[in-house]
C-alpha cells in the first residue's frame, strides 16, 4: 500500500533522512499505533509471514533513519556507493529513488518493513511479477539483482532489512480527469493478470499470504482492527459491525472457488500505475499481491475515491474492458459492491494503524463518517 503521492516524480523533492533527519518527521500522530518492533527472535526468520499489527517505519523518524542506513548500504552492494538517494514513499516500506552519479542511471530501491514478509515470500512475489512481464504482456519494473546475482538482499541491523532494487518505469500515476476511460484499459490488465495466475504453474516454494475475511477483518486483521480506526465510536461502532456481519455472510456465499478467487495484486490503486500516453498503465508494487478474490482487484482500485460521482461510470468502464479478455458472470457483477465495501473497512483498520503516513493523517475521522454512509447506502440495497 503506498500513499496517494505520486510514486516516481521525477520532481520529487529530497526530503532529509538519516541522522540528520528532523525529529518529527512522519513522527506517529495521535489515533494510531507507534509502536516500534524489536528485533526478530534469534531462532526465527529475519521477516516472518503472519498478521502484523504494527507500522515500524511510520513509527517515528528513527525507525526511517534506519530505513536509509539501509537504503545506503543496498546501494553499495549494488555497486553504487556514491549513488543520491531520495525518500519518494513511505507506507507498508519505504521506497527510495536511486541516481548514481557514476552512470547517470536512476533506479528504485525497495526497503522492506521488518515483520511482513519472508526473504521466501519477497521472491515469491518477484517470480509473479517477472511472469505477468513476460508471459502476459503486463509492464511490471524489472529486477535489478546485485554484482553478486541477489535479487532480494538482506542488510544487516537491529531489525536487519530485507532490500530490492528496481528499475526506473516512465509515466505518472493516471490523471483524476481522465479515470473512466482511464479504467477501461485497467480492467482489460487486470483481466491479463488474472487469466495468467489461473494457469500459471506457480515455482516450487511459492508464498504468498491471503486477503480473505479472516486476514482482513477477522482474527488475524493484517492491518490492524477497524474497531480501532480513528472515529469509531459507539454509534460508528454499531454501523460498521452490521457492515462487517453482512460482508462475512455475502463472502461465504460468494465463495471461493478457482474462477472467483486465486493469485492477485490487491492493491492496484492509482498510485500504483504509471501510464504514458493512452497505452496501458504499467503495474507496479506488489508487495500486497497475494491470494484473495479476483474482484478485490477492482475493489482495491477504487481505494479513497469510492464516493467520486464516477464511480459506476468507472465500474461500468472496468468491466467492458475485463471482459474484453475475461468473461465476468452477471452474478458476479452483483457482488462488485460488496469487495467495494469490504476493501473500504479494511482501509478503515489500515488508516488507525498507519497515522504517520501522509495520506492515513489527512483522512482520518473522516474516513471513517463517509464509510458510514457508504455502509448504510449499501446495507440499505443502494449502494453506490
């Protein structure tokens, strides 16, 4: 999940990191966990899968100087030590623009967040990202490996850091003028990804967590419980638990069978396409995809603007361009709300755990009032 800013600006301004840093940079706002993890157990993985209800690297700005130590020493074991690196995103990791003087090339680094995914599941996610690249016509980053053929390194440090390196995709996120259209050929990549994750032969190791009820909402609750987003109160409370009953209800009768709920990206939102033109948009971080339902996908694109008066234009343009490659059948069509609804709680938790991140601090409460009424349109039969 990264936040609403524009992923690669080639404008972006060098904000200060490292020990220099000012002390309240994307220091913890109130409304959220601050809590900074300790190191992993010395007996265990250095970044173990599982539910993670702490958000290190929006914990304050010393958990983020450490992120650029990182950030550092993966450009030296790139080769590059001499490299200027620009924080350009912090959200689940932070993501840093790479410019090596030497070469003129630009690239991007990936520094992982310590407790959400093993070294197996970062390669995991790498493999897919290859294949949709290769087998499946989707513009997905290269990866860069290290002089030593490492595509995933792992610094050292208190907790050490899990590093990839990226190249460097042209375009912008989509403009907000243009998003009908704009959704047209999203649904028609989408469509690619998912035929290609129903027939790939998924390498040896493979792992990837999932994005079912449990995972999001439930007793794992991966980004933390709703029950403690910012503006839950009592009458909130009761809206939203009525939500999350008919959700859990609807979910278990959709079901999950092969042609409704496989591989997916789960967090195809704007700031994670870059478009050029009106081709279509390069897919990039996937640090989320994951197993989860196929129409979660459309959900995930919708993330922050569910109430934009466009929206059923936007699914209506989605849709024409899925099923210009995939079929989509009609009693799936109906349920697109419910994966709208179910992704909106979830962002709801993500917001309460994740208050240092830009896009987390400016929604806040509010979020959570416009879910409300999101909440109540669709228990009430009229969503959207």
């Amino acid at each position: 999940m990264r936040d609403g800013r524009p992923p690669y600006p080639d404008a972006a301004p060098d904000v200060p990191v490292g020990p220099d840093a000012p002390d309240g940079l994307l220091a913890a706002r109130p409304g959220g966990s601050a809590r900074v993890p300790g190191p992993p157990a010395a007996d265990g993985p250095p970044y173990p899968d599982g539910p993670t209800r702490v958000h290190d690297l929006s914990a304050g700005g010393g958990v983020l100087a450490a992120a650029h130590r990182a950030a550092r020493e993966a450009a030296r074991l790139h080769g590059m030590p001499r490299a200027g690196i620009t924080l350009i995103n912090v959200s689940e990791n932070a993501t840093f623009r790479l410019d090596d003087p030497d070469t003129g090339d630009r690239s991007i680094l990936r520094v992982h967040r310590s407790g959400y995914h093993s070294v197996a599941a970062i390669r995991s996610e790498l493999a897919w990202l290859e294949a949709l690249r290769e087998e499946a016509g989707v513009r997905t980053p290269r990866v860069l490996p290290a002089p030593d053929g490492s595509r995933v390194l792992t610094v050292p440090g208190e907790p050490p850091r899990a590093c990839v390196r990226f190249e460097f995709l042209p375009g912008a996120e989509p403009p907000r003028d243009r998003l009908v259209a704009g959704f047209e050929r999203l649904g028609a990549v989408t469509a690619r990804m998912h035929r290609h994750a129903r027939a790939w032969r998924r390498p040896a190791g493979f792992t990837r967590f999932h994005w079912d009820h449990a995972a999001a909402l439930g007793a794992e609750s991966r980004w933390g419980r709703w029950q403690d987003g910012p503006g839950v109160d009592a009458e909130e409370r009761a809206v939203l638990g009525r939500l999350d009953a008919e959700l859990r209800r609807r979910l278990r009768r959709f079901g999950r069978g092969p042609d409704r709920y496989g591989l997916i990206h789960a967090d195809l939102r704007l700031a994670n396409l870059l478009v050029t033109g009106d081709g279509p948009p390069s897919v990039i971080d996937f640090d989320d995809c994951g197993f989860g339902w196929y129409l979660y996908d459309l959900a995930a694109a919708l993330s922050f603007i569910e109430h934009d008066p466009l929206v059923p234009e936007m699914i209506a343009s989605w849709l024409r361009g899925y099923r210009g490659v995939l079929s989509l059948p009609a009693g799936d069509e109906a349920e697109i709300w419910t994966f709208v609804m179910f992704r909106r709680l979830l962002l709801v938790a993500w917001i309460g755990t994740h208050s240092g991140v830009d896009i987390a601090a400016d929604l806040g409460a509010g979020y959570t009032r416009g879910t409300c009424e999101l909440a109540e349109r669709y228990l009430g039969g009229a969503p959207g």
